[in-house]
C-alpha cells in the first residue's frame, strides 16, 4: 500500500532537500515516458508539463563532430553498447559542436529528439581558473541547441537539454514546429566534454493520441539516516553509474565540515518548497514512503514513476564553481545570486537551524576549509 524511495549522497557533498514528490503516469504498453523541459527554477511542475510520450519506433540520424569533422553516427546508432560519440576533452572546458541531421521531416508536425548522454564537469583548482571557465558559458549556460533556419544556426533559449555528470541520462527535446525550410539539422553546443550514447528522432504522429495525466501520491513518511557511499562502477572518461549497496557502506570521502540535519524524522520538513531543507552529506540517506492510492493498472497501460524534487546541492568546491566545501551559507528561492553579500542579504529561517540542523561533522575542520574563500564570498 505505499511507494518508498531513496535519496542517496553518494559523493563528496551536501545537499539541501526542499521538497520531494512522487507522481505515477500510465502510458501505452511499448512507449517510453522521458524528461525534457522546465526543470529549472523554483516552482515545483508537472509530469503534464514536463515529460512526453516517446514511441517505441524511433528514426536514426546522422551525427559529426564538427572540431575535426569526424563522422560519429555509428556511435550513436545503438544504445547501451559502449560505444560513445566522444566530444571535447576531458577537464578542459570549450565550446564543442555536434551536428545532427534528422534527414527528411518534411510535413512532419511531430519531432522529438531523443538523446542518451553524459557530461564531466572539468575541475578548478583555484579562482582564476574558475573564473576562466565561468566567462565561457552563454547567459549562465554550459549547453544549448542551435537549429538551421536555411541560412544561419540560430540559439534556441527555451529548448533544455537534460544532461547530467557522472551517469548517462535519457530525455528528450520537443522541436515540433520549430524548423524553417525543407533542412532539419541541429547543434548540439557544450561547454565540458559530453560523450553521446544513443540519438534518435520520433516522428510517430500517433502518439500525440496519447495526453500525459499524473497522479500525486502523498508522502507518508521521511526518514534520514546514514548509509555510506554505494559503489561506483565506472565507465570510463570520469563517468560511470552507481550500485545500490543493502547495508550501511563505509564512505569514501569525508563529510563537508558543518552542521546537518540530526537524523530520525523529517516529514514536516520535505512537504512543501518553503527554504526549510533536510540537509544531508556524504553517506547520508532519506527513505521516503508514499502513499501508493490506486494499484490498478488500465489494460494496455504501464505505470511509470516521476520523482521531482526542489533542491540545492554544495558540490564540495571541487568542480568549477565558487562554493566552499563546508555547510555554511544557506540557499533561498529569493537569494540575489550566490554566494550573496551577507551584510546585505540573510537567510529567513535562522529558528529552524537550531532545532533541527545540530548533527556537527568534522567541525574542527571548517575554519580551514573556508578560509580560502572568504574573501571572495562575504564581500
């Protein structure tokens, strides 16, 4: 009668867990349903919203690199086969092109494109080189998509490309409608080394039969407590995937250095998006149950699952960021940037930090580990 997730910190890092949901969707027998758009910002969405219905009949492309021109589409053919479309270098950070070729979609009003890939973040070893890298992104951005409009590649900025580090993921971009003249090719623009498992382009107009319609399951319980690191298996150029490991698991890394949420119950905490965070590190995991309401699957149908969730994450100073690696300055939804100027801006919550963020790890470290970053935060 109930659903229970987990949400691990498998790396070096801490995380602010504001608010975790969970959906289910019935879609026909033989589709997939994926991820691809409004996933940024702090309203919680919907699976109407943002997730399509993908045929399981799925047309090839073409790909190249275009740094060097090398065709890459057999890479891209099949997933799951380890054979990669390897784009950029590893930890240097530079604009590198994909091209795609959706071949003929004329009179097509349905486009999807489906992509399998995964991205490794370069690190920064100190401030200058952070700030090299952070002045090559576009508007903030590390990737984008750029369509051929018959005469020049233009910037699309409300199309989001799903890609994360450390694991391949699967989503998908709607293009419908979004291409001028009789040539369908688009770029795909990243900032780190990307590699590319699977591309393909759904085209089948009979899935826009099919609407999207989610059912929320209210949430039961949270729990945290500690697990420890699951193993890493990896893949090769800094990615790989993750094994749940039953067990507590020692850790690999240490804690960032601050104060966490104490362990035991945190439903009251992970409800509702209000700033008021369940914050675990390193090992650390939140089991949560749901409600599972209505079992019944429709004939034809199969259940699949969203978790969506509003959350900011430290990524322990390591990457090419300016965050310290402690648990110090708290995020919020109306925060000017950050990190933010202190003197000026303040986190609305303090009562909160004192009940339930009293768990200290590695506090004798803290001094140290921020000194370095002072300066440039809390000015």
């Amino acid at each position: 009668d109930s659903y229970v997730i987990t949400l691990n910190e498998d790396r070096g890092e801490s995380n602010f867990a504001d608010q975790v949901v969970l959906y289910s969707v019935d879609i026909p027998v033989g589709t997939e349903l994926l991820v691809g758009q409004g996933l940024s910002g702090t309203v919680m969405k919907t699976p109407e919203y943002t997730t399509r219905i993908v045929s399981s009949t799925l047309t090839a492309v073409t790909a190249r690199i275009i740094e060097g021109n090398k065709d890459v589409t057999g890479a891209i053919a099949t997933p799951g086969d380890s054979n990669y479309a390897l784009v950029g270098t590893v930890d240097v950070a530079n604009w590198y092109t994909l091209e795609v070729d959706l071949g003929n979609l004329v009179d097509q009003s349905r486009v999807l494109l489906v992509l399998d890939m995964v991205k490794h973040v370069p690190s920064a070893h100190n401030f200058d080189e952070f700030r090299a890298v952070a002045a090559k992104r576009l508007q903030g951005r590390t990737n984008y998509l750029q369509l051929w409009n018959g005469t020049n590649w233009n910037y699309q900025p409300n199309l989001n490309v799903v890609v994360v580090s450390g694991y391949f993921k699967r989503s998908v971009v709607d293009l419908s409608n979004l291409f001028v003249g009789n040539v369908f090719r688009v770029r795909l623009r990243t900032l780190y080394f990307t590699a590319y498992d699977y591309i393909a382009v759904d085209t089948d107009q009979s899935m826009s039969a099919y609407s999207i319609h989610s059912t929320l399951h209210p949430m039961r319980s949270a729990v945290l407590s500690h697990h420890g690191q699951n193993s890493f298996v990896s893949l090769g150029y800094g990615i790989g995937v993750m094994e749940y490991v039953n067990g507590e698991e020692p850790n690999r890394d240490p804690y960032l250095p601050g104060n966490y949420t104490r362990f035991g119950d945190v439903t009251s905490l992970l409800n509702v998006t209000d700033d008021v965070y369940v914050l675990f590190g390193t090992g650390d995991e939140v089991k949560v149950t749901f409600d599972a309401l209505d079992t019944t699957v429709p004939s034809g149908k199969v259940r699949k699952f969203v978790v969506a969730s509003n959350d900011f994450y430290n990524p322990g100073g390591t990457a090419v960021r300016s965050i310290p690696p402690v648990v110090g300055l708290y995020p919020y939804r109306s925060m000017p940037s950050y990190p933010y100027n202190t003197s000026r801006n303040h986190y609305p919550h303090e009562a909160y930090k004192k009940i339930y963020n009293t768990r200290g790890e590695n506090l004798e470290r803290y001094a140290a580990a921020i000194a370095p970053f002072k300066d440039f935060i809390y000015v």
